[in-house]
C-alpha cells in the first residue's frame, strides 16, 4: 500500500571498505555509521589506494632511507641503483629528500585539515543552530575571513615574523586561518536546512540539552560534508603550502614538497634537464591530490545520493526506451498488417 | 492527570521587508483549556495560528503575552525542566520528525533518559519495547534497532507518539498528527491516541483543518481564524449547528458525499472577505461574545458548571 | 472483478463506446530498476466526453504513473510495457497515443490533453511574469497568432477560472495558493483541450480554497465540455465531484463504477476500506474512533 517497502533495501548491504573521515563524536557504534561510508566504487579504490600509499611513504619512508641532507661529490646524477631518484646539484638524495618532503607536506595538510574544520565547524555549526544575533555576528566573521587573501597575508606575516622563527606551525595556522572561512558557510547552509527538522525540534521538545542536539542529532548529518571540507582544506592546505614555499616563504626548519621545488628551481633543474629533481615532488602532490579528489566525489555521493545512481540510472532508463520502443514498433507493424 | 490553563496567548512576529518591520500578529488572546481525559480540536486553515499555539505549548517559542499554567491533580504548578515531562508533542510529518541517522530506540529511550524514567541500560531497553507494544509496533524487538526509513509513515507515526509519551506526558499536542499518512492508516492512528487516551486519561490538543475528525475524535473544538478564536462548544454542537459565518464556510467547504452532489456547484452564500473575526460564538455559553479575552473568560466560567 | 472492469474497455476498442474521448487498453507501465515494478498492471479504462473521472488511491498505488503514461510524460526508467492508449478526436479520427512521433506528441500535449499538476509553485516558472508564460504556451502551440490575440486570450482564460485580468503583470510568487492553482488551470485549458488531467490539484490547499476550485472545475467542465482525469487520495471528495471513479490498488484498477454506485455499496473490500477510512461530516460516527473498534497494525508493509 504504502511504497516504503521499494527503499527498504538499506544501501548498508553493499558498503564496505574504511573512509577517509575524520573521527567522529566518540559515541557508541549504531547502524547509522555505516550509511555515512561511501560505496566501494574503482574510482575510490584507486584514491584509497594512492592516499594510503603516499601516506605510508611519509611515514616509513624517512625511517628508511639515509640523510637527506648529506651532501656527497657525485652532484646531478640520474636515477641510479644507489640512488633511485638520482642527486641534487650537491649530491643529496632525491629519493631520501622526497621522503622527507612528503612527511613535511602530510603534516601540514593534517595540521591544516584539522584546524580549519574545527574552525568551520564551530563558526559555520554553532553559529547556524544558536540562530539570531550569535549567527549573524558568526556569518559577518566568516565573510570577512573569506575575502582574506591567504598568500599577501602570509607575506605579510613573513615581514614581521623572523625567518627562523617561521616553522612549520606558523605556516599551518596562516593557512587554516585563511582557508576555513569558505566550508563555514557551507557547514552553515547545511546545518541551516538540518536544524529546521522536525527531528531536531522534537528532540528540544523532549528536553534534549543543546550541545546533544548539536552533536548527536545535528552532527551525524552533516559528517560527510564534514568529511568532504576535510579532504578539501587538506588538499588546498598542500597546495598552498607548496606555493607559497616555492616562492621562498616556507617553512624554515623543515621539509615539503614546496621547499623541494624551490630548491630544484634554484638549482636551475629545469635548464640543466635534472627532471628527476622537479618530476617527483611536482607528481607527489598532483598523486595526493587526485587520490583526496577522488575520495571527495565519492563522499559526494553520501551527501547527494542521486549521484550514486546517476550512471546506473542512465543505464536502466536507456534500456526503458529501447524496449518502449520497440513495443511501438510492434504495434505499428501489427497495425500495418491488418 | 495534568490540566492546561491557557490565558491571554498573543503571539506576533516581526517581518522585515528591507528596512521596515512589520508586525504580524499570529495568536490574538487565545485562551483554552486542556483537562485531563479530554480532547480538544483546534480548527483552522494553515496561517490561523494553529500551530504556533502548538510550538508556544511545547516551549518552541515564546509567548508575546499571556500565560500557559500547566498544573497537576493536586494544583501543584508544573515550572521549568519538569514541564516537558507533562507537554509533548506528536509532530506533524513523520517522515521528518525522525532522525534518519538514529535507531528507533534511541528516539524512545532519549527522552526515557532525560526525563529519568529509567537508570540502567537494560531498564530503559526493556522500557524502550514496552513503549513500542504499547502503540502497536510489533515484534518489538526487531523493530527497535532498525533505522526511520525501514518503517511505513504509519509506524513511523506510532514511534513518534510512543516518544512523545516515553517521558510521562499527560499533556499530548498532536499537530495534525494523520494529515501527512495514507487515508487507510489514518484510522488506525487516530484510533491508537483515542486508546492511550483513555488508557492515560491524557488531556489531548488535536490540531487539524479536517472538521469531520475533528468532530469524532474530540470533545470539544475550538475554531480559530486569523489567530482569533471565532467558535467553541462541544464537538457535535459546533459542526452540525455552526454560528460563525467561518465556521460554516469551512463546513460548507468539507468534502461530504452524504450531502448530494449538487453542493459543489451551489455558489457560496458567504463572503470570505466579510467575516468577521472580532466576535466568537460560544455554545458553552450559548451566546456570542467578543473574541479575545471577555470570551475566554466567560467560556471558563460556563463550563466551571459542566461536569468535565 | 477484472473482467467487469475490462469488459466496456474491450468494446470501447474497437470504437463501439459512444461519446469516448480516450480509452486505454490493458495498460501496464514498468518502471525498469533491479528489481523491475510494475507501477501500472493491465489498467483499461474510458474516458468519456465531458465527464470527469475520479482516479483515486493511495501514495504508491500508481494513479500518478498512470496519468503521466496516458500523457507520455512518463520519463525512462518507466516504459510503457503493453497496452493501447486511444485519443478520439472530436473530429472523428482515433490517434494512437503510443505511436505518435516526437513532434505528433508535442502537437498533441496541451493541444488535445493538458494536466495540472499538485504544485503550482514547481510548475510555474518563478522568475517570469504570468502574462509571459501563458504567451510562451499559445505561441508555441499556435505560431500564427497576433500579439493582440495572444493578450486577448491571455486575459480570456483567466478571467474564465476567476482571476483578475490585472493579475497577468504578476510573477507566480505574487500569487495566493489558490490564485496559483487557477493560473494553473487556465495555463491547461488555453488551447481548448478535449481532456484535462489533474493530479491531486488541490491537496496542498485550504480546505476553503479547495472548494472553491472544484466548484471552478466543475464549472468550466459544464460550459466548455472537456474530461477531466482528477487523480487524489480523498475519496469523498471524488465522490462529490466525479461521475464515474476508478479505485486503484497496487498498480491495478479493482473498481470502476459510478459515484452513486461507489457509495451505496462498493463491492472491492479495498474500496470499502477507503470509504470507511473517511468519517462522516454530518452523519453517524459509524464504526470510528471510540466505539472500542480495533485499530490493527493496517500497515504492516
């Protein structure tokens, strides 16, 4: 009678696989988790496979490989059996700098992730379900921390903050800072169109304190957007970082990606033909990047799930059409013969 | 066994249209009262105020003015956090008022836990399946770990009453609690309240605009139009022999096979735009009165001399 | 019960119900997911000439797939899976709904069969004025007309469902619900239609205004003497307005039979469930709420 039996079908049957999410609140395990993780697709399969790869490099990779620092005679080399990816110009390892690099490059994207989704969180969530002056004052905030342009500002900062002072943390706060403003009015927006649930005006009518409704009724729903800003601030904390490190205002007391690239540009890499200086750093974070991507299309599909179906649809509603056309074939032949 | 005194309610919302604010008056000095083992139904089109009464009841919003007195058998006031314990509410959607990411027991037990009705773990599992055969949902124990939308709109619907009860309530807002389900369930539904009713002797507010529930589900209706109160008395008295010219345009207006065909092509004799909401009649009292507060008070003090 | 229902629909076949002005045959709509539903199974019906017939059921039931199939508006993955939907022309030549090509079904649509839709505010575009969107559709549909004819049919049809001329400047968010509706309707029988179909027009509106554009419905449909397919879920209702009603349940038409036959004894337990799930207005109470009756799990799905 009613069509509810058609959904009834829980999508859970055919999750599986681990999701790049933050962690949540830490409330018990319930059924509702599992509709929060993607659908194993081949496109999220290939993006877990390239994050965790590069992550597990970041992370064994320096305990494995000799100094990077070391400087040796055999300056420029390509690619060899001692060195895979060959030496710099002063004959450091470029396989044991990559490493380095891209443990220095996590690091500030997980910084950065970390940071700038508890600030959106807080700016765009809180703000949105406490309603009147508090959002309005939260929403004028996050609106002019959205037109802060993140690169003048750090230059700005590296004017004032001595270079040797300037550490990875510093960089890491600049650019959350600058970067949380716009998932805060995405939360916002969200959390907006969640709050005016009925579920949620129930839950404050049987007496549900505030920060409950926050965290177990309005939170759980808007995890994968959560999930989808945190993949996205990490991978623009990455690429901002190796921009503004390849203009020389890095991090000085450790090691990315960018820094990497500023020093391969520095020793003319590119004129003198030593791609396997520039091609790896450059292809670490182009890897880490599509890998986050693809992570986020298929968080995407959570929180739109017409998306999942968008291509399985197309597919059933094509075959719909042929074979109503061919039913009016049919009849038309029928018609013609008689 | 709790009693509702609702004196005075105003209730206006300020509407900006850029610069200027306007000011919309949603509740114009509503007064009713709810007692134990009665329904009321409170009738009207969307916009007359119905369920802003409803969300002031059940602490969503503040009142303008007047006062809402809630009070136990013994006249002791119900104040503060033990309020929602006595009020709840049964929303209208239930397709909405249940978090799609949660168990149904966790919509049951969150209020059990709150409200204190249960301690330990197991207590409040065992209460949770109580409360679910309670309205019918059975076998419980598989219906309490799925999620909202393994359930039909009607079972979803029992959830929410069962909720809305799990604190104690004596008090239940049921804003139009069958409107959103199929017409086959809406029976049972209605049914299931009438029966917990009883069980509870729970004073009920049915909050509706169809008038031939509300004429057999209630005791007593309460017409309002544009936030005024414009027709009260008992169920039977207010449909079959309306006063107000509203009253009788909404009857008029209701779908009524029994009445003949002809009645949808017979023009309307009232004019939509003439009715007047300033004056109320009152079967009660058997007399018209002004809307507002003289009414209130004089249906008060006319049914002090009913037997409740 | 199959075969009463079928029977008038196999003469009307071949042409032998007078005054029909559509028939469908044996109608079966699939709606081609894992695994593939039937929305639509073998509905036959006849839709005579002025007469407006109730289509009513529950959500789910396949009333709304039904009346968008009849129209073709049904979109893939829905296919009509058999079946023969019939357009008897008032001239006198039969169109094969099913068989029209592209451009056969476009001409066809509004010209010969329009519908309402449940929400005015999705089906009309809110960023142009009234006035431009009922130009658009008789433009459209009849490129040879002057500007003026254009502004003076605009004017004619809503003054026919009862809105102000001047309302013809406004934009669909200006309007009242029930103005919405009525534009709506207007915006149907623009091109003189021979069948109008209306899916649930006025659930979404007071139960005052509701009655106002029934009486505005039934109105039209005696002066200008076009069919209508009114599809809602309130029986009552239907029973007021319609002349004959098909009840559908699970995809199928179980009855179809008079109003007045409906009402004075339903033979479908379903249809009589229906009917006893509406209390009586003004009547007795009957077996409803209070009289201890039982109110079981109906829903169990």
């Amino acid at each position: 009678m009613t069509n509810v039996t058609a959904q009834t079908q829980p999508a859970a049957a055919e999750l599986t696989g681990p999701a790049a999410e933050p962690d949540g609140p830490g409330t018990r395990a319930r059924p509702g988790w599992r509709s929060l993780l993607p659908t194993m697709t081949p496109w999220l399969a290939i993006g877990l496979g390239l994050v965790i790869v590069i992550t597990l490099f970041g992370i064994l990779g320096p305990l494995l490989v000799g100094d990077p620092q070391r400087i040796r005679d055999q300056g420029l080399t390509g690619p060899s059996a001692q060195f895979w990816l060959g030496t710099t110009q002063t004959g450091q390892d470029v396989f044991a700098q990559l490493a380095f690099a891209t443990r220095g490059s996590l690091e500030i994207g997980a910084i950065v992730g970390v940071i700038a989704t508890a600030l959106s969180g807080f700016f765009g969530i809180y703000g949105a379900y406490r309603g009147g002056v508090v959002d309005e004052a939260f929403s004028l905030f996050s609106n002019v921390a959205l037109v802060i342009p993140g690169l003048p500002l750090i230059i700005v900062i590296s004017g004032f903050v001595p270079r040797e002072s300037r550490g990875l943390w510093t960089i890491a706060l600049v650019l959350a800072v600058t970067s949380w403003a716009a998932s805060a009015r995405v939360l916002r927006a969200q959390t907006l169109s969640v709050r005016h649930r009925d579920y949620v005006a129930a839950s404050r009518a049987s007496g549900e304190k505030p920060w409950r409704v926050i965290v177990v009724e309005i939170l759980p729903n808007l995890l994968p957007v959560i999930a989808s800003q945190f993949v996205f601030a990490v991978i623009a904390a990455i690429l901002g970082e190796a921009g503004l490190a390849f203009i020389g205002l890095g991090a000085s007391n450790s090691s990315t990606l960018g820094t990497m690239l500023f020093y391969a540009q520095n020793g003319f890499a590119l004129s003198l033909g030593a791609w396997w200086w520039f091609v790896p750093p450059g292809l670490m974070i182009a890897l880490f990047g599509m890998g986050l991507s693809l992570i986020n299309f298929s968080i995407d599909e959570i929180i739109n799930p017409k998306l999942k179906n968008l291509r399985r649809h197309r597919r059933l509603a094509k075959r719909a059409a042929r074979l109503e056309r061919e039913l009016t074939r049919r009849g038309a032949a029928q018609e013609a013969d008689r | 066994m709790t009693t509702v005194h609702v004196t005075d309610l105003v209730k206006d919302y300020s509407i900006r249209s850029g610069l200027r604010r306007r000011r919309l008056r949603a509740v114009d000095h509503v007064s009713l009262d709810l007692v134990p083992g009665r329904t009321v139904a409170l009738v009207g089109e969307s916009g007359s105020g119905k369920s802003t009464i409803a969300k002031i009841l059940t602490r969503m919003e503040k009142p303008t003015s007047g006062t809402v007195e809630v009070a136990l058998d013994d006249g002791t006031p119900v104040r503060g956090p033990m309020y929602l314990r006595q009020v709840q509410m049964v929303f209208q959607d239930p397709f909405a008022s249940l978090n799609p990411f949660h168990s149904i027991e966790h919509h049951i037990a969150r209020p059990l836990l709150i409200h204190e009705r249960t301690r330990t773990a197991a207590q409040t599992h065992e209460r949770v399946l109580e409360m679910l055969e309670r309205v019918n949902l059975t076998p419980a124990e598989t219906i309490a770990p799925r999620r909202p939308h393994e359930l039909s709109g009607g079972q979803r619907q029992r959830v929410a009453i069962a909720r809305a009860l799990a604190p104690g309530a004596q008090v239940l807002i049921a804003d139009e609690p069958v409107s959103m389900l199929d017409v086959s369930i809406r029976l049972g539904v209605l049914n299931l309240l009438g029966r917990l009713q009883r069980e509870d002797r729970l004073a009920v507010l049915y909050i509706t605009h169809d008038l031939a529930t509300a004429r057999h589900f209630s005791d007593e209706i309460v017409v309002l139009y544009r936030g005024r109160v414009v027709e009260r008395g008992p169920a039977d008295a207010v449909i079959l022999d309306p006063h107000h010219d509203y009253t009788k345009l909404l009857a008029q207006a209701a779908p009524d096979p029994e009445r003949g065909p002809e009645r949808v092509t017979a023009e309307a004799v009232i004019d939509r735009d003439a009715i007047d909401n300033s004056v109320c009649y009152d079967h009660f009292l058997g007399e018209w009165v002004q809307a507002g507060t003289p009414a209130a008070r004089g249906a008060r003090a006319g049914r002090a001399g009913q037997p409740a | 019960m199959t075969s009463t229902v079928q029977a008038p629909a196999a003469t009307a076949a071949r042409g032998a119900t007078p005054g029909a002005v559509l028939t469908v045959e044996d109608l079966s709509v699939v709606y081609e997911v894992d695994p593939p539903v039937t929305a639509v199974r073998g509905a036959s019906l006849t839709l005579r000439r002025g007469e407006i017939l109730g289509l009513a059921g529950e959500s789910g039931c396949g009333k709304t797939t039904l009346a968008y199939a009849v129209n073709r508006l049904h979109r893939p993955p829905a296919r009509v899976a058999s079946g023969r939907i019939t357009f008897h022309d008032v001239g006198g030549d039969d169109v094969d709904v099913l068989a029209l090509g592209d451009r056969e079904l476009r001409a066809f649509r509004w010209n010969k069969l329009s519908m309402v839709f449940q929400g005015a505010m999705n089906a009309l575009n809110p960023v142009t004025t009234v006035r431009a969107q009922l130009a658009d559709t008789l433009r459209t549909h009849r490129p040879g007309l002057s500007r003026a004819a254009v502004h003076a049919r605009s004017r004619d049809v809503l003054e026919r469902v009862g809105v102000d001329p001047a309302r013809l400047t406004s934009y669909p968010h200006e309007l009242s619900g029930g103005m919405r509706q009525r534009v709506m309707i207007a915006m149907a029988m623009l091109l003189e239609p021979q069948i109008m179909i209306m899916d649930e027009p006025t659930t979404a509106l007071d139960v005052v205004v509701q009655r106002e554009i029934l009486r505005e419905i039934v109105r039209l449909r005696d002066e200008l003497d076009f069919a209508v397919m009114f599809i809602t879920h309130d029986l009552p209702l239907l029973l007021e307005i319609s002349n004959r009603i098909a009840v559908m349940l699970d995809g199928e038409i179980v009855e179809l039979d008079t109003a007045a036959n409906l009402l004075a004894g339903a033979s479908h337990p379903y249809t009589r469930k229906l009917l006893g799930s509406f209390p009586s207005l003004s009547g007795e109470r009957g077996g409803f709420i209070r009289s201890g009756v039982d109110e079981t799990e109906e829903d169990q799905a």
